[in-house]
C-alpha cells in the first residue's frame, strides 16, 4: 500500500484562496479516471468524498477507502441504503432506496467539485432531512423527482431559482458549470454517466 501525505479534504481546508479553474479541471479529470476504472469493472464506489482523495508527494490523486464499494451489474441490484457520507449523498440514497446504481458516485463526485469551487460542501445538512431541505431548496424538486423517489413524506413541489449555478458559482466557467447541472441531476436516470464527465 503506497502511502499519501495528504487527502484533497485536508488540503481544501488549508488554502486561503479558491483553486483556478485550470487545478479544478485537473482534480477533476483525475478523480473521473480513477472512478471509470471502477465503473468499468461494475464496482460502484459509494463513498466519494475529498477525504477519500488521496493525494502522494508528486500531487498524484488517488481514489481510496473501498469499504463501502460493491460489485453493481443486472445480477445485483439491491443494495444498502445506509451509505456514504451526508453531504455527498445522492437523493436517492437518502431516500433509502436499495434499485440505485453507479450514478450515486456521479452525484458524490458533482458535490465534490462543487466544493472545490466553494472551499465547502453546498449540502452541509447535520440530518437526512436537512439535506433534502437543502438540495431541494437549490435544484427544485418535480412531481418527475416525486415519481422517482417515492418519498414515504409530502414534499411541496419547488421551482429551481433562475441561475443559481452561475450565482452560486461565479468564478467557475460555464463548462464546468453545465458539468455540474449534469452531475447533480435529482434524477438519476437523467444524471451523466463517467464517460461524459471525460
């Protein structure tokens, strides 16, 4: 096992300033050729996060902490629901549904670049239902989204306020903006798949 001096959450919370878009890309690129290999090889992650980005002394990034990865193909497809991290939960997960698939790690992997550009997580809900409250309040929420998530609960239907990527995320330039609308997709049929975000 190669040791890493550092994890990408450590060093997000070290720097001052936001990282230039041209880091953003690269981080980006790294992590999402780490992730195809997995997907590729139906293993679904279920735990991206910064502090699972393993960074080495040559500013290599390594994706790491499989405890919670499964094998994901049409003979498995029911799977825990008691995964990940909070902040990086996709709503599905949240909503306890056990049918998801790779696409959990495409909603993880948007939040992380999301806080790439904001140097802290866009969904920092303490509960589940605070981060429903949260990504609802910022994507909008459908009667489509209702459909696919089956909440247990009466959620009031949202319209998306006009913009709020391009608010939200003012220095990140408009690619890496319609690469995170993609990403954090409430509907995870409609989220992009790895080999888009390559």
């Amino acid at each position: 096992m190669e040791f890493c001096i550092t994890t990408l959450s450590q060093i997000i919370k070290q720097i001052s300033k936001p990282f230039h878009t041209a880091q953003i890309k690269k981080i980006t690129r790294s992590i999402a050729q780490g992730l195809k290999y997995l997907h590729d090889h139906d293993i679904v992650h279920r735990d991206i996060k910064p502090g699972n980005i393993f960074v080495d002394e040559n500013c290599i990034l390594k994706l790491g902490d499989f405890g919670s990865s499964r094998i994901i193909n049409e003979n498995i497809k029911q799977l825990t629901p008691l995964i990940g991290t909070k902040w990086y939960k996709a709503p599905e997960v949240i909503f306890a549904k056990k049918d998801y698939d790779k696409n959990v790690d495409i909603w993880s992997f948007g939040c992380l670049i999301a806080e790439l550009f904001l140097l802290e997580p866009l969904f920092p809900g303490a509960t589940d239902f605070e981060m429903i409250n949260l990504i609802f309040g910022f994507l909008g929420y459908t009667k489509e989204d209702e459909e696919i998530l089956k909440p247990k609960l009466q959620i009031q239907y949202k319209e998306q306020k006009k913009n709020i990527f391009e608010d939200t995320f003012d220095c990140a330039d408009a690619l890496a903006i319609d690469l995170m609308k993609k990403m954090l997709c409430i509907n995870p049929e409609k989220r992009i798949d790895i080999d888009g975000v390559l």
